[in-house]
C-alpha cells in the first residue's frame, strides 16, 4: 500500500481495495513482472480518475520488493 501512496494511485479511491488485492495477486502469480506485464494482468479493473500510470508503476515498486 505504500508504493500506492508514493505513487498517487489514489485519488476518490473506489477502486483502490481493488487494485490492491489485484495487483497482491497479479504479482504471486507473476513476481518479476515488467510495466508491460503489470498493464496487461491489471487491465481487468476499471479507475473512473484515471491513476492507471500510477496503480502501474506502484505495482512495479512493488513487483522490486516496495511494500
Ligand atoms: S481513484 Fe477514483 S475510481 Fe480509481
């Protein structure tokens, strides 16, 4: 959840608990997983703000041992 924060993947956040169970999941699945990959796996979830950019590389902080 901090690289969520670090990377302002938040903003109404109604999408949030999503993406974050999401992308927990994506990655054990996929623990080395490119910006690329990470796009693809969390394309399945829909943000009406628009933080695709920063859920994406939030993620890939993550995916590189962030929290
Ligand atoms: S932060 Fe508002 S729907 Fe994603």
């Amino acid at each position: 959840m901090k690289c969520f924060v670090k990377h302002d993947a938040t903003q109404c956040g109604y999408c949030t608990p999503g993406f974050v169970v999401a992308t927990r999941a994506f990655l054990n699945t996929k623990p080395k997983a490119t910006l690329e990959d990470i796009r693809k796996g969390l394309g399945g979830n829909i943000c009406r703000c628009g933080t695709y950019d920063g859920v994406a590389h939030a993620a890939l902080e993550c995916a590189k041992g962030g929290k």
